[in-house]
C-alpha cells in the first residue's frame, strides 16, 4: 500500500483545488457591486454605481473539526515566502514536521470542507433613475465535503498505512461520506424598487442561474470492516483487507473535464456531464428619516434622490439563495456504483502510481473488480441551498456594524453541497473609495470562532474571514483568502447638457403623517 490511505479516499481529489466562503467583510458593503447579489439579489437596485464591473474575483478556503495547525509559522508566511531562517534547513527549504499537524481526539466523527469561487467577468448597471438595475454574473465554483468519518478511519488517512500505532488492529463499523463537485454558473439579475415612501423604502431581486456541471466524485461507506496488514517479505509494503464492506460512489470521467467548452451548446444544451437551472430571490428594507437630507438639485426640475450617497439609519435584508439542483445525466461521462463484497484487498501493487483522480477511480475499480462502463446511471446533486437575513446599521458618518446569520437548509444528503451555516457582526468603515471590516463571526455550523480582515482600496478587495487561520493565530482549524478587481463608474451629476438622463420620478403615494 502506498505510504498514504488517500489513494483511495482524498487521492480522487487531486481534481478540487482547495464551497466558497461569504466574503463576510465586503458582501454587506454599499460598494460590493456584483460581490452583493450573491448573498442578496436586491441589493442590485439602488446601487452606489451606475456600472460596475467586476474583472476577476477568487476565494480559497479550507477548515475541519480533526486538525489544527501547530506550526511554528503561519499559512501567510509560506503565501509570501517570509518564513523565518530559523525555520529553514541550510539550503532555504521550509523545514516540516508532522507534529505541526496537531490531532483532536475526542471520539467525535470527523469532517472537512474545502473550495473556492473564482468570479469571472461581471456587470451591474442601474438605470431608469436608479429603480432598476440588471445584473450578469459569471463563476466557477468548487467544493469538496468529508463528512461523517469515523475517527479511527480519520486516523488512517491522517498518517496513512505505515502508521504502527495502525497496523494489525481491526476497524469495525466504519463509515465515511465523501462529495466533491465542480460547476460554472451563469446569472441574471434583475433588482427594482417597488415603495420608496420617504422614510420607508423598499426593493426586491431576482437571479435566475444557468448551472453546467463538469465535475463530480462521491462516496457513501455506509459500513466497512477492515484490517492493514503488513507484507512479510517486505515490511516497507502494506495492504488493507476488507471484510465487509457495503458503500456506493460515482463520478463524472474525466472526458467530462476535458471537454469543457464555452460555447452554447456546451453550456445551454445536453454537451456536458450535468445541467441544470436555479435561482435567488431577495428582498430588502430601508428606513431613511432623514431622506430630506440626500437630495441634489437637477437643473430646472428641482431636487432628486442623489443616488451616490447611503440614505438608510437601519437596513433588513433577507434571501433565499442557490435554490436548485444539478442534474448530471449525460450517461457518456457518469458513473455510479453499488458494492457490498464480504471480502475484499486494497493492495500496494494497485495505488502505488495512482497519483492522478482516473488512476484512483482505475485502481478502485480493478480492486473491486468493476467494469464502470456497465453502471452509467444519472444522479442528482443539491445546490448549497440557504437562507440569510442581515441588520446594517449606520451609525455616523462612514463607521457602519452589520449582523448577517446565514443558515444551510440542506438535510442529512451526502450527495448535496452543504453550505457552512455561519453568524457574524460585521464592524465596517465605509466611504466610496475606501473601505475597512473586521467580521467577528461563528463558522462551520456555529462550531468555531474566528475573527477577519478585509480592505477595498480603489479597485481592489482583498481579505480574509479567518485571520486567525492565515496567520496561525492559536492553534486554527481553518483558513480563507480572498481577492477581487473591478472597475467602477459612479453615477453622474445631471446637467442641462446631459440629454439621457432620466427626471426624477413621482411618487405614487404620499407620506402619511
């Protein structure tokens, strides 16, 4: 057996690079632009920005309940190559040892949640004097789920099968559920305001969402017995014996992968591993007693709401986001299969070289002695389907707080991606150009805390919602960093010259008093 368990397990993740976070410091900013339909498809209308544009964006994060970092350095510092020389061997290598990764052992099942969101070209635009607003939205975005591991297996595919604290003991009752995806997705966005009376004001979005899948590996081990064992004419080799086992996994190949195309076919017709439609839907509230007080004049028409600046003393969000489903039917690149054996062997000869996703599906299947090519059947994967209500508060001037509590509302479902339900007071500085947040929040399900930092400085983002993992601050059990470049255009001061822009509109109701 290879020197690690995760040739078959976390070796058939090779493909995943490393859900996507919430981007907690800069998604409830007034200047998030495309960045906010994600969390809330209202927050299009009413917008800061006449057009923003979003170039690229991306999101990398990674926590689990089993290891903590215990490092003398943190994550940022092999990011950015300053770890300390005390730290290095003679040659300027990084100096590792296994006891940086620090177990917890406390009988619990062990899970892990790792990906990340890579935000394509975007575009939001505010028109008929700011009431509406559409909104295109592109993404990448991949998502990798351990769950339910049982902690001695946990252990296995910590250390691997030359551990000798592991080896010749038996493993009864094992389970483990694994679910990796990747997808791109397409949205439309359309945000309007529906009341705007005085100090009430109110508007609502809408995101419908083309879905493609191109990639998917899933397991459930619902039970398994098993043993490792050690080769008696070489001890450096080990095997693991199975003598039960009962599991389902499946995959897209990887011509699901590799013929990717941006082309219509490809991302509205039947050409992909899977497909599918899903959407968002949003609404917010304002309460503005002092609307009086963000007026501008407009040559010969009076006064106008000025659209460049924040009306609001408190604003309520709430969203139903990533309703849907992807559908992966295209029997020409998917798999799944059902096994229980009494007995089965995971040898070294068979995932020695298996060091790519195909050559771990390959050696998996020659161990369990499966044609894949007999069990092209059709599966169903659940979007991170979730609600999120947000309170924002502007106190004075730029200083803003928000609390925004974000809950999954997927069930029990290995096969769905199950989005990380969180809590967070959200303490900003706020002005068009510049901005600073420092979200203070309960993540993993309300399991952990940890605090971020984000900045917007003209027109980048960059932050993080775990400091504390990024810069090895106590022992962390997670990490994210973030990052995004955009370019805005506000909206224009009207003059008698500019003939396209809209009067101000009429109320329909008056304010009752």
């Amino acid at each position: 057996m290879p020197k690690r368990f995760w040739m078959i397990v976390a070796g058939l993740l090779i493909g995943v690079h490393s859900q996507a976070q919430y981007w907690l410091g800069v998604s409830s900013s007034n200047y998030a632009g495309t960045n906010s339909l994600f969390l809330n498809p209202a927050h299009a209308a009413d917008s800061r920005y006449k057009l923003y544009i979003n170039l690229v964006g991306n999101d990398i994060y990674l926590m689990n309940n089993y290891i903590r970092w215990g490092a003398p350095y943190s994550i940022f510092g092999i990011m950015t190559n300053t770890v300390p020389k005390k730290h290095r061997s003679a040659r300027g290598a990084i100096i590792w040892q296994e006891e940086y990764y620090r177990e917890r052992l406390n009988g619990e099942r062990k899970h892990l949640h790792t990906g990340g969101d890579l935000r394509g070209p975007s575009l939001l635009y505010s028109f008929k004097n700011n009431r509406f607003a559409i909104g295109l939205t592109s993404r990448g975005r991949y998502a990798l789920s351990l769950t339910d591991v049982e902690q001695t297996t946990a252990r296995v595919i910590r250390f691997g099968t030359d551990n000798k604290e592991l080896q010749d003991q038996d493993f009864r009752s094992q389970q483990a559920k694994l679910n990796t995806n990747g997808f791109l997705e397409m949205g439309a966005t359309f945000g309007a305001v529906v009341a705007d009376y005085d100090e009430h004001f109110l508007k609502v979005g809408a995101t419908v969402k083309r879905l493609v899948g191109v990639y998917n590996v899933h397991a459930d081990l619902r039970n398994a017995d098993y043993r490792i064992w050690v080769e008696s004419l070489n001890r450096d080799r080990e095997f693991i014996v199975v003598q039960n086992l009962d599991a389902t996994y499946g995959y897209t190949t990887g011509d699901a992968f590799d013929n990717i195309r941006l082309n219509p076919k490809f991302l509205f017709g039947k050409a992909s591993a899977g497909g599918s439609w899903g959407g968002d839907l949003g609404v917010v509230y304002e309460y503005r007693p002092d609307f009086d007080a963000y007026t501008r004049k407009v040559p010969k028409l009076g006064k106008e709401p000025d659209p460049n600046k924040n009306k609001y003393k408190y604003r309520i969000s709430a969203a139903i986001t990533d309703i849907g489903r992807l559908n992966y039917k295209n029997i020409n690149y998917i798999r799944e299969i059902d096994v229980q054996k009494a007995r089965d062997e995971f040898s070294y000869t068979e995932f020695d070289r298996a060091n790519t996703t195909s050559k771990a599906l390959a050696a998996l299947n020659k161990s369990l002695l499966v044609n894949p090519d007999n069990f092209p059947r059709t599966f169903k994967v659940g979007l991170p389907l979730a609600a999120n209500v947000s309170f924002d508060y502007h106190h004075s001037g730029p200083w803003y707080v928000n609390a925004t509590w974000i809950q999954g509302l997927r069930g029990g479902n290995y096969m769905d991606i199950k989005p990380l339900s969180v809590l967070a007071v959200t303490p900003r500085f706020e002005t068009r150009w510049v901005e600073f947040s420092t979200p203070l929040s309960l993540y993993d399900n309300y399991r952990a805390l940890s605090i971020g930092l984000a900045a917007r400085l003209g027109p980048l983002i960059v932050g993080t919602d775990h400091m504390t993992g990024l810069f090895g601050l106590g022992n962390p059990q997670g990490a994210n960093l973030y990052f995004g470049l955009y370019v805005p255009f506000i909206h224009r001061k009207p003059s008698e010259s500019i003939k396209c822009w809209f009067p101000p509109y009429e109320k329909t109701m008056k304010r009752k008093r």
